[in-house]
C-alpha cells in the first residue's frame, strides 16, 4: 500500500539524519512525541510528506538539502528548528565549518542580527555535542 | 593599500559568477550602475563587502555559496534579487536541476506560495538563457 | 492504491473551490500546467497533499479553510496566491463582505499597508468575477 | 462623547473574549498594566481602536475574528500574542479542535516550522485551562 | 464631537505631509478614494487613527516620524507604501540625502536585497519630483 | 594601512554608543566575545563594516542612526538585538521618550504585537539602567 510506503520510507530517511550515539539528536521524534496527543496527523505528515516524499527525492545530496533548510530557518529566525537542522545536518554529515559558513554567507542577504541569532544556537548544539570550537577552527 | 585589494578581489569574485556569454547576466553590474548617482558606494559596498570579503572566504565553494544565497531569498521572496542570484548560480556551476530542487526541498519550511513565486522567477530566467526544460528533466 | 486515493481526493476537493461559470478560478490549474514542465511533482503534492490531505481533512468547513488561509497570505504579503484565494474562497462561498471584513479585522495585527495591498487584489478580483460594490454594500 | 464611547464600547467587547472563571484569561488587561507607566495609551489605542472600533463591527462574528486573527499570528510568529488570542479565542467560544485544524490548514501555507511552535503555545495554554486532549480528540 | 475632532485632526496632520503643488503627492488621498466602495472605513481609520491619533501625538517631529515609517517599510519591503511615505516624508522637510542615507544604515540590519529594492522605489520617486541626484550629491 | 583604518574607525564610532558608566552596555562587546572562537570574522564584520564603513558615513547623526535602526529590529522582531540598540540609542544620547514614541508610530505599520513585544524589551532595558518612568514621563 502507497501511504505505509510513503511512511516506512520517511522514517527510513529520518533515520539518515537522526541516527546516532549522541542523545540529543532524537530531538525530532520527541517533538512528535510531544504532538501525539494534540495532533498526531501532524508527525506523520512531517514523516509522509517532508521526508517520504520532499527527503527522498533525488538530485540533492543529504547534506545540501539540510544546508538549503538551515539557510531558510536562519532568515526566518524559527530558532527551535533551527537548533533541530544544525543537529539533523551534522548528523547527515555536514561539516560544522560548511553550518558556520553558510550562516557568514547569508550576512549581505539578511543583516547581521539573524546571524548572530544563529550563531548562538549553533554554539550551544556544537556545546551539547561536544564539537570542539577553537580560535576560527572548529574541530 | 588593502580597499583597493578587497575591491578588486571582490570584482575578480564577481566575474566568476557573471562573465559568460549569455548577455542577461551583466544585471549585476547593470544594477550598480543604477545606483551610481544615487548611492554610489551601495555598489561599492557590496564589491568590496559581500563578493571582496564574504564570497572570496574559504570553506564553501562558489555553487554553495549560490545555493545558500538561492535558499534565503526564496524565503524572503525578493525576487528581483532571485532572479539575479539564479543567474549567478547558474554561471558559477549551479546545474538548473539543482536550483529547482533546492526550491522543492524548501515546500515543507516555507509553504507553497513562495515556491510557486520562485519556480516562476526560474522558469523565465531559464527560458532567457534558453535551458531546455522538458518534462521533469531540464537541460 | 494510496497515491491515486490520494490524488483523486485532491482533485475533487480541489474542484469544490474552482468549479464555476466564471473562468478565471481555473486559475490554480493553469498555475500547475505553467509549472508542468519545470517542476511536475509540485502540481502534484499540491493536489495530494495540500488538496488530498489537509483540505479533505474534517474540523473546518471550506469557507473556514479558505478564511484561515487568506488571513496567513494577507499577512505574508505573497499576493499572486491571495488573488488564487480570494477567488478560490468566493467559489467555495465566501461572501466577498466577509473576505474584505477580514482584511479590516487584521489591521490591528498587521498595520495598514497588508490590508492596504490586499484590498487593492480583493478589488481586482471582485471586478472579474462583477461583484458589484457599492458604498460600503458590497453584492 | 465620543472617545468614552468607543473606550466603553472597546471595554465591553473585550470582557466577551475575556471574561471567564478562568483566571489566567485577563493576560490582556495585565498586557495593559504592564504598560500603564511606559506607554499606557497604547492600552488605550488597543480598546480604543482595536477593540472598541474593528472587533464590534459586523459582518464576521466573534470565533470568526479570533480565527482571521490567530491565523495571522501563526503567519508572524509572534508567540505571546498567539497564546493570548487562543485564549480569547477559547474564551469566545472557538472549540479547541477548530484552533488546532486551523494550524493544520496553515502547513501548506507557512511550512511546518511555524506550525509546530503554534502547537507548542496552544498545548500549553490548553493544559492552563486543563482542556484534555486525549489521542487526536481533544475535549 | 470627538469623533470629528479625530478626523478633522487626522485631515490636518495628513494636509502637513502632502499638500505641495508637486501633483503626484495626492497618492494618499487617491489610495483612500480607491477604497471609497470597497472599504469606506479603511480610509477612515487611516485619517484618524493614523493621523488623529498617532501622527499627532507629541514627541517626535513629522521628519522622525517620516523617518521611521520609512525605515520599518524598507525593512517589510512594503514597497507601494514605501512610495507613498518617501513623497510624505520629502514634503513633510526630511532631505532626500537622509532617506537615501537611512537606508544605506539599513544595510547591516536587513541585508542588501531590501535596500536595493528601496533605492530603485526612492529613484522613481525623485525622478518623479524632478530631484537632481548627481554622482553622491543629491539636490 | 586601510583595513586597520577600518578597524579602528568601527571600534571608535563603537565607543560613542557604548561607552557610559552603566556596566550593562558592554552587550555588544560581550556578544563578540561569545563569537570569539566560533565565528571571530563576524565580530570583525560588525566593527569594520556596520561601524567602521556605515555608521560613521555623514549624513545621518548618531541618534537618527540609533532611531532608523530600532525601527528596523522593531519591525523584524528580533528582540536581543532590540535590547542591544535600545541601550547604544540610549548612550548615543536618544531620549527615553523618543525610543518609546518611535514605538507608537510603528503600531499602524506592523500592528500592536510587534510594539508590545518592542515595549516589555524597553521597559526592562529602562529598569536595568535605572531610567525612571512614571505615567507616561519617562525621566
């Protein structure tokens, strides 16, 4: 059947870019977790349409799709799912100088004051993965 | 002396995402020369500023850089600045493919409404630089 | 199978809010068949997922639905959709006094240029479709 | 006179979306005397003109201007007004359910991130007036 | 009557930003006559919300006032409505060096893409008003 | 050496909005230090571009500087940088009073929550620097 499809797949996908020792990255199925009661279509919607369908399409790679979604939570300033993408894109392999540098390069698109927003949230999940963060030189 | 030096790398950076033979592409030197008499040095900001300090740093290659850029002017919906950056990105390596997925990846945190306003934005300025567009498969 | 359940649904929903004599609400079926090249499968989630899935939903009747939206595209400023839904509203039987009644509620959350902007679209669908407007009596 | 009239009139349509057993309801006036010292006409423009001059017009009823108005707030981002106006929305009569499916209609509109920290504030304020929600039922 | 009093206050304070024997600053007057049929009472409310009650208070000069209308529409890329406030701000004593120069401080706050849509909106306008802008030095 | 000239012209026009006895304006000194490590060029940024290229420009004085760029942040809702610019406007000299009916003069431009989000900032920006406020007389 088509919609389990759709599901098994996006879980299968959500798994890409959730999956690993840290803890903090299951940020995502606790806040569908949280929904189930309040609206529970909500998080298989996020599954079926987001990552069973957008996800899993072909023609981008894991890591730039999460570098196109964290570009656009960083000019919306949505900073909870802004810390969420930081942790999904790490997670799928994105380098946290290519998250930093992407938040430098939208400076002359957004002003700074998105920057620097973005920057905090980023600095507090490298903090809770424990990234190390040196003089320009995050390792 | 160091201005000059950010002036003409910026310019140097510039040309990497303009120079083609395709005419419509020199909009970007078009748009500064608009503003020559009314704010001269907002040209002069953004060769100095945004391609002379931002765009000529290490760590993301110059189709990212477009398709970080791409990814927040979709979300802000400034689309006379869309359709130039889609024209940069286009120069500087971006595949047209590439451009519209970024744009699909966008629907679950932006909405349809600013993908729809985009996807027109790109089909004209393909249709400028004459890319083929044939059934879910461009070139 | 799911996915044409799926499509089907959307479709019929669809035609609730754009089936009339008046033929400039085809608009949101030109709008796919401009896109049909560039990006087919957008046309697509729009039918299964926005149509199929949220609109066919229980909880709000079609008039509701179209309120909500159009509140949420006033205050996004993106006026090519508020157009479509202005028109897709009034075909689901919106009366046109609500549509304006609800731009006037938004001023206190908008400020006036939205509402000002949005007035100027509901007026130019309003004459297409000849819904007379007279004096603060609209009919 | 006039000025008493709308502020009587703005004072009385206030107390239908807030007058209730429930203490935590009078946010609005506490808005107000938070800004008693610093601004206080600024509570008085919001009975005066929001209250007293839009919500008591006609033509969209009390649970219709609480629903163009949270769908508006969803759209901004805006969270403590968002918790404000599902409680007044609350207090006015719109049944929790319709709050939630007016979020649900808004995906396709605003992306989900917008979406799920709408669900968050209207969680918490159901849970303040101990609204059960019990598995996509909400009572 | 107060009501009056409001509106006769709000015309007088509007007559102060666009009475000039320049022509093409009517816009204000014309937008409301526009709405004379669809929304009365918008225009209404602009004249004596707006301008009764907002534009009169004390505390800031109609320059500061001007300038920060402007800065907020810039900043929302409200771009019809920019129109509108730079000929009020242009007649109500703001220089148009310091429009122009108060975008250019924008920059850092907004980005680019916003302050070179309000530059091409501040052209047109001066053009319009036959303001001499020669190379950085407008007159 | 121009960049130096750069450097230190930003880090001197800084001093004007931030030097003062109240310890709490060093934010702005304080939110570099947090970027040290992770992202050193960005507080780099900030002083030669922000303050170094754009508020030392002419044209604009420190306080209409302060004023146009409130009203921006005020328009984003972004509130720490809010908090930030309240405190340098304050220390540029901008009155209490000014900061406060700048606020006021947005509300028929953003609507009501943006201002009162912009307030419950000032107020405690206000109390932090002990800046009394009584009914309305901001001393």
């Amino acid at each position: 059947m088509e919609q389990d499809n759709r599901y098994q797949k996006g879980i299968n996908k959500l798994m890409e870019y959730t999956t690993t020792k840290n803890d903090d990255v299951s940020t995502h199925l606790k806040i569908m977790d949280e929904l189930k009661d309040l609206a529970p279509e909500v998080g298989q919607y996020i599954i079926e349409f987001a990552y069973g369908e957008i996800y899993t399409r072909e023609g981008l790679d894991n890591k730039q799709r999460a570098l196109v979604t964290i570009s656009s939570l960083v000019t919306q300033g949505t900073e909870p799912q802004l810390e969420l993408h930081i942790n999904t894109g790490l997670t799928a392999g994105l380098p946290p100088q290519e998250i930093v540098e992407s938040f430098i390069q939208l400076i002359p698109y957004t002003g700074f004051p998105r920057i620097l927003n973005a920057l905090a949230v980023a600095k507090k999940v490298f903090r809770q993965r424990k990234i190390g963060v040196e003089k320009n030189n995050i390792h």
